[in-house]
C-alpha cells in the first residue's frame, strides 16, 4: 500500500478532476433547446479525449483547443443537435472558462497548507488559467504544466515525465490525481502515486492495474490526505 505520508506534491490533471465539462450543460440546453445538455458536454468532452489518444496512437499532433472545437462538431453531428457558428463560438468561449466542481475551492486552499499543487493536464494553458481566474484558484497552485509544448498527450509515458521534470520531485514524491479512468491508469503505469476521484461510480478500464487510492470527489481526497 503506498504511503502517501511521503508526499511532497500533488499534480491534478484539470479537466474532469477540477474542472467540470458537464457543467456546461446547462448552457447547452439554454442556446440548443431541445437538446439533452448533459449528453452533449459528456460527449463532446469524450470526444476530445479520443481525439488525443488517437493523434497520440497515429504520432501526429494538434493544438487542444483544434480538437476540442472538432469534438464539439463531432458531439452534436452524433446527437443531431442544430449549432448555428453563433452558439458554436458561445459554447467554445464557455470551454475556455470551464466551471470547477463545487468543492473544489474550499478544498484546493485545505490542501495547499500541507502540499505544494500543480496542474499536470493535456490542455491548453490559456483555457485552464481562463476557469482558474473564474473559480478563483490560481493563487492555490505553484504551477501549471500542460504537455502541449511537448506535442504529446496523455497516457504515453512522456506525458507524465513532464511533471517529474517541471516540478522538480522523483515520481515517487508526487501524488497524481485525476478523475479520469485512462489517466490515472496512464500516471500508475509510469510510476506517480495515483488517486483516482471517481465521481459518477464508473468502472475502472480493466487493464491491469489499479489507482493507489480511490476517493468520491476533491472534498474525500483532502480528508484522505489528513489535509
């Protein structure tokens, strides 16, 4: 069993963990009546992680905010949805500010007293410091490191050495959180000591290996930690 007593740092990746892609599901529906909201922002965000591990799998590479704006054309084409190029630059300004969970400010200040936090995502800085300014969080962070200077994404092995690289710590000494089931796999199978917020009770890919810790949302994790 790991002893996250060691820890010196935690990298969160951000989208699905910090921020909420399915909270802009409300804003669909609003500028696309008629349209299942939740569905289009769970696809959509589906989709753009699809998008990366196939540009990853082919060795080509495309900006996150590119495949982010064809996941959105490819969500609603597959739902029919009707997105004039008015709601499709809204929604696409709305991204760029994404939502945070409800709990997480309250509880990114409770774990920054004890441990230095980083951002450790895919996505594009400018979007993710865009829904930092807007949740009022940055100032909890020590840093933000994306792997999109690098041209990879996650979960290739050389995603995750850019956090051991950037923040400076052996991978050994920092604890890796994500809400999603393919990165903290990804980050496992690196080495990262991994906790796995498993939000909605969905399965873990059954790929042979397992999240050290597995907490039900941000607020779990930081009692988990004694934070």
């Amino acid at each position: 069993m790991t002893d996250f007593s060691r820890i010196e740092a935690l990298a969160f990746d951000y989208y699905g963990t910090i921020a909420d892609k399915q909270g802009l599901g409300a804003l669909v529906e609003e500028l696309v009546p008629g349209t299942d909201g939740t569905a289009l922002a769970k696809l959509w965000f589906q989709t753009c992680q699809r998008y990366c591990f196939q540009m990853g799998m082919m060795e080509r590479y495309a900006p996150w905010d590119e495949l982010t704006a064809s996941a959105l054309d490819f969500a609603a084409a597959e739902l029919g949805a009707s997105i004039s190029p008015r709601v499709r630059a809204r929604l696409l300004e709305a991204d760029a500010e994404a939502p945070v969970y409800p709990e997480a400010p309250a509880v990114l200040q409770r774990l920054a007293a004890r441990f230095r936090l980083f951002v450790l995502s895919m996505g594009e800085p400018s979007m993710i410091e865009g829904s930092q300014r807007r949740a009022g969080i940055a100032g909890h962070f020590s840093g933000l490191f994306t792997t999109q200077p690098d041209r990879v994404y996650k979960p290739a092995r050389t995603a995750y050495q850019v956090g051991v690289r950037e923040i400076g710590l052996p991978a050994e000494l920092i604890g890796f959180v994500s809400g999603n089931s393919f990165d903290v796999i990804g980050a496992k199978n690196f080495g990262f000591p991994t906790i796995w917020v498993r939000r909605y009770g969905q399965p873990l890919d059954g790929l042979g290996l397992e999240p050290d810790l597995v907490v039900d949302d941000l607020a779990q994790l930081a009692e988990a930690l004694g934070a």
